[in-house]
C-alpha cells in the first residue's frame, strides 16, 4: 500500500509543477543597449583609472632612468608614480609634436594623420 501513496504523491507533485509552468508568465528578454556606454567611473580612494600601457624597450630604460635619479635622491619611486612625474613635466609646445612623430614611427601601430 505505502507504493501507491508514493506514487499518487508524486503524481500529484508533477501535476502541479507542470500547471505552475504552464501558467507562469514568460521573462521579457534582456534589452539590447544601443545607447553608448557611460564614462567609467572613478574608482574610490582618490578618483584614480588605471590603465594598461605599451611602453618600447626606450621608453622602460628612459622610466628606469627616471626611477635610479630618484633613488640616488633618496626618493622611492614606483613605475607608476615615475610616468605621472614624465607627463606633468612634459613641455607643452613644439617639442611635444616633434616627439609624437617619432612615438608614431617607433610604434607602428598608429596611423599617420
């Protein structure tokens, strides 16, 4: 006997979760974003982006440079802290283009215009 109670139970149990799926509504679909996506934000602590650069073998010994002048200072320098020190003491004026056509050539990625 204790069979057919086990079987009408899950007969039962099956009937009803398939009128559960059969009257659940349908999940609308995800919509496709056509607006452009929003400017990242900062991240906490100080608002910094990080970035991922590609520097030539040049550039990494001119950072290095940069890095073994400090320290012979007694200034501990970290790769990061000595590319901020490079963009905020570059001079804004005919040298910076003389300099971006010789990053153009030495990159080879970049497209001349």
């Amino acid at each position: 006997m204790r069979l057919d109670t086990l079987q009408a139970r899950l007969a039962k149990s099956l009937d009803s979760a398939n009128t559960r799926k059969e009257n659940a509504t349908p999940r609308p679909k995800p919509a496709t974003r056509t607006a452009p996506r929003p400017a990242p934000r900062p991240q906490k602590g100080g608002g910094y982006l990080r970035l991922c650069i590609s520097l030539t073998p040049a550039d990494q010994e001119r950072i290095d440079a940069i890095c073994s002048y400090l320290a012979a200072k007694g200034e501990r320098v970290t790769t990061s802290r000595a590319v901020k020190l490079a963009l905020r003491t570059a001079p804004l004026s005919a040298d910076l283009a003389a300099a971006l056509a010789s990053v153009k050539a030495e990159d080879g990625r970049a497209r001349g215009k």
